[in-house]
C-alpha cells in the first residue's frame, strides 16, 4: 500500500534500492504524479526474491584521507560505489549528509547474509585518516 509520494524521494540512493528491491520506480511515479498521471497498477504486486541495502561511508573524525579500506568478504557484494573524496583531501568528522565519504549499495544473496553483513558493516569498511 503506497501511503505517500513526495517530491523527495530521500537520500542515499534510496529510490534507486527501492526500484532495485522492488521494482517500484519512485522517481518516475513522482513525476507522473505530479503531471496527474495515475501510474501505479496490479503490476506493483509482484514478488521481488532481491536483497539489496545502502551504506554512507563516514569518518568518525576530521582530516586528511590516506585511504578507504573495504574488506574482499564485502567487496563480493557491493553492487555499485560513489567516493566523493580522493586521497590527501581532507575530510569532515560526519556530522551531516554534505560530510559522506561515500556510498555503497549492496546486494546480497539472501535475508539472513545481509543482515548478517550489514550489522558487522564497521569491521568490514575502515576510514585512515593521516
């Protein structure tokens, strides 16, 4: 049951994760929304079996980024990757959305890996700073 559509989708690649889970296009029902187009049909209730989640890469303090580590037991399962920083720029400690290092999105091959990874997410993605 859709019980809000807005002209924000949210962050974080949200709405990507959403289409990739789902299959349910948020930015595209957004717009025909808006020009009172009626998009959502029978279509949307169809089963998705897809594991997918988003993870913002933050820096627990301020400076100078030497590297981002992302362990081979997580690599297998990043989806897609945005850096926002190189190295030697300096970084804020995370504060707000503007201070992400980055953003992954994840797939995964079941429930139970996902939540399994993603509650052990701080030991699998370290931030060096100089």
């Amino acid at each position: 049951m859709i019980i809000e559509i807005g002209p924000r989708n949210g962050g974080d690649y949200i709405p990507e994760l959403i289409k990739l889970s789902t299959g349910v296009d948020l930015i595209r029902a957004t717009v025909e929304a808006s020009l009172g187009n009626r998009l959502f049909n029978k279509n949307f209730k169809k089963k998705y079996n897809r594991f997918f989640s988003t993870f913002r890469i933050n820096s627990k303090k301020s400076g100078i980024l030497k590297k981002i580590i992302i362990s081979e037991k997580l690599k297998k399962n990043i989806f897609k990757k945005k850096i926002f920083y190189k190295k030697n720029q300096k970084v804020k400690k995370f504060n707000l959305g503007r201070d992400a290092l980055g953003i992954l999105i994840l797939k995964f091959n079941s429930l139970d890996e996902m939540k399994y990874k993603m509650n052990s997410i701080d030991q699998n993605i370290k931030v060096i700073l100089d």
